[in-house]
C-alpha cells in the first residue's frame, strides 16, 4: 500500500469465513458446527476487537502473576462467546461477562467475571448489568463464591461505578461480590494487587475475596504452569 508520509495506518485484522472454518474443522477431524459459530461470532465482533483484546490481556496477567506461585494457578478461562455457550448447554441464560475465569488459590475457587468498561455505557446501562448480576445470582448456592470485577478506563468512571454499586448493594441478600478498579492500577500493580474497591473503603486483592472450597483440581495443570497443556489438551477453555 502507498502511505502519506506522516500517516499511521490500523493493524489489519483477518477473521476466518465460514467456509475456512468448515475446511479447518475438517483438517481437525472435528464437528464443523462449533468453529462455524466461533467464526460467525469473531465477524460480529470485529469492531470490538480492542476491547476484547484489553479483556484478553487482563486474564493473561492474571495466568502469569498466579503461575509465578506454587499456590495458586488459573485453571479455567473462557471469553464472552465461551460463557454464552456454556449458558446454552446448560439451559441457563445469566449476564455474559466480558471473560470468565476459576483461580485456584490454597483454600478457595474464586470464580471471576470480569467487565472490561470503555466509558461508553450510559448510567442506566450499568446499573441494569449491576441489577442482573444481583439477581441472577442472589440466594444462589455458592453466590459468593461469584466475584464480579469492574475495570475502568479512569478513576472518574470508577467513582460513577461504585456510586451505582453502593446504591445496589444489599446485606441482607446473599449474592455475588462486586469491585472495581482502573486499568492504570491493574497495569502498574498487576490483578493480584490489592487494587479492587468494594463496598467498603479498603481495596483488597482477589485473594482476599470469597471463593469455594477447593475441588480436587491441581493447581500445577493450571494455565502458564509448566507444561500445563500436555496434561489437559483441551486448554482451558472447559469448565
């Protein structure tokens, strides 16, 4: 391409068709549904493709801080399009987080679902995601275990935000943890810092967040530990 001296052109982004996933999942030896839907769906959401990648990124920091511990460890990890087929399986329809992921820590599963904000959604917007995450999950068993974790492009909007949870807070009810923090802090501090502002007016770490009690996972077969793929090929996108 010839450029204008001066000019900074977008990184091209490439999506497969329907047809090249029909031709991969063929080369895969696998039903060529899912991938067809996974491709339908990266063509819808090609404009979104910042967005998704700061989204990506957070759960990339947050394999590596863990992976760094023998304690601790990301064992599952799925995107938006991962938790709307999960829902489906399911026969369940709950909010559709920007990512999902299940951190293994010593004693806990902290189950996190994560809002990447842009700054864009008017206030009625998020209080309605705030009131769908409290209803879905109130009285459910094991609803604490469910953190939701809000970033904000700035502290002004992280005010706002936590404005709208305090107002929809509730201790009588027993539903999932809501925090926010700024991706400023979460770059320079890193997601296991003690970045995240809840309802009170201390900021805690995620391993200070409620979780459940351990299953019988294995913390070493988590995402980034060493050679953590051989033991699960299927990555750890199941849940």
């Amino acid at each position: 391409m010839a450029i204008r001296p001066g000019r900074i052109c977008s990184a091209s982004i490439f999506v497969l068709s329907r047809r090249g996933a029909a031709a991969l999942a063929d080369w895969l030896d696998e039903d060529a549904r899912p991938l067809v839907r996974r491709a339908e769906h990266a063509l819808e959401r090609r404009f979104h493709m910042v967005h998704q990648l700061q989204a990506n990124q957070f759960f990339v920091d947050l394999a590596a801080a863990a992976a760094r511990s023998p304690d601790l460890g990301l064992y599952h990890w799925v995107g938006e399009h991962g938790v709307e087929d999960a829902y489906g399986e399911g026969g369940d329809h709950g909010p559709i987080p920007d990512g999902w992921g299940r951190l293994l820590t010593r004693d806990r599963e902290i189950l996190v679902h994560l809002e990447w904000d842009r700054g864009t959604e008017q206030p009625r917007r998020l209080r309605g995601k705030l009131a769908g995450y409290s209803g879905y999950f109130a009285e459910r068993s094991g609803a604490e275990a469910n953190q939701v974790l809000f970033v904000a492009p700035t502290d002004r909007r992280e005010r706002l935000i936590q404005g709208l949870v305090r107002h929809h807070d509730d201790r009588d009810q027993r539903s999932c943890g809501i925090w926010t923090a700024t991706a400023d802090t979460l770059a320079i501090a890193g997601p296991l810092s003690a970045a995240w502002l809840g309802v009170d007016t201390r900021r805690h770490s995620i391993l200070e967040m409620p979780g459940l009690s351990r299953s019988d996972r294995p913390v070493g077969d988590s995402i980034g530990k060493p050679e953590w793929w051989l033991r699960r090929p299927a990555t750890g996108a199941s849940s």
